[in-house]
C-alpha cells in the first residue's frame, strides 16, 4: 500500500513538472483559437491579412496576380487609402518580386506569381506612409481546400490556419 501510494507521488509530481510547459502550450493555443474564431475569408473569397489594420484581402487571381483589397470593420471592400504592398513568392534562392499598383481602389500586382502551387510568401505591406512596414508571411497553397469552399491560402477551416500559424511564427 505504501509503495503504492510512493509510486502514485512520483507520478504526481512528474505530472506536476511536466504541467508548466502543457499550460504554456494551452495558452498559446487559445491565443490562436481566438484568433481563429474570427478567421472568414475575404468578400472574394481570398485570404484576409490581419497583420495590418485595416485588414486587407489578399486574393490570387486567374491569370497568377495578385489583388489585395483593403477591408471595413464589416469585412467588406473598401477603398485602399495610402497602403502600398510589395510581395517576395516562392523560393527563398529564386523569389519573384511582385509591386502593385492602384487600380479601381484596389492595388493590382504588376506580375505574376512563380509557378507551383505551394510555395512561400511574404506581403510587405505599408499601411501608410512613412509607416513600419508589416510583413504577412504565410505559405500559399493554391490547391483548393477538401472541407470548405476555398483554397488553403484562404482556407477557414482550424487544420490550415494551423499550419499557417506555426510558418508565422518562425
Ligand atoms: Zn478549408
């Protein structure tokens, strides 16, 4: 009974010691569901960058450029005002530069994204002038999601923006 009641301590206090780094763990992992609990595609169905406020969607287009959107408190279109975007696609030994333009108060890239359909992505985004600019980092993967209507990229279902989150924060 005694060894017994031994062998049950030192459980407990493994258990104990190992329980900082499991609270840790749930922390950030709520810190992201909060987050994800707000995750929507964008009002074109593209993934909306929260990195910068306003939000801006960032939506791939047919012919592989790139329309970034700026959006209203309400998740909808609204007129880019100042922002201006740059963006570096794919291979970090061969990435292609993207700029974009003002076009019908959306900025429009002025080239087109690298082939593939999985590769990484930094949007440097300026919300205003003279502003820091804010790197949004994600992977894009262009294959359209099993489980909702839109790509990963784009994707709202809990299993990309897990995968999204961990290229962010490394
Ligand atoms: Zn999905």
């Amino acid at each position: 009974m005694k060894l017994t009641t031994r062998i049950l301590t030192i459980f407990s206090v493994a258990a104990y010691a190992v329980m900082p780094v499991l609270a840790d763990e749930d922390k950030h992992d709520d810190h992201d569901d909060h987050g994800h609990e707000k995750v929507v595609a964008g009002p074109n169905g593209g993934r909306v960058l929260t990195d910068v406020e306003p939000h801006l969607e960032f939506l791939v287009n047919e012919d592989r450029t790139v329309t970034i959107t700026a959006l209203d408190d309400h998740n909808k279109a609204a007129k880019i005002a100042g922002q201006t975007v740059k963006m570096i696609a794919g291979k970090r030994s061969s990435p292609t530069n993207l700029t974009f333009s003002v076009k019908d108060g959306k900025l429009v890239s002025s080239g087109k994204l690298p082939a593939g359909n999985d590769f990484p992505v930094v949007v440097q985004i300026k919300p205003k002038k003279g502003a820091k600019t804010v790197n949004a980092k994600f992977n894009l993967n262009l294959k359209d999601c099993p489980t909702c209507k839109y790509k990963e990229y784009a994707c709202t279902c809990a299993h990309g923006d897990d995968d999204d989150h961990k290229d962010h924060d490394h």
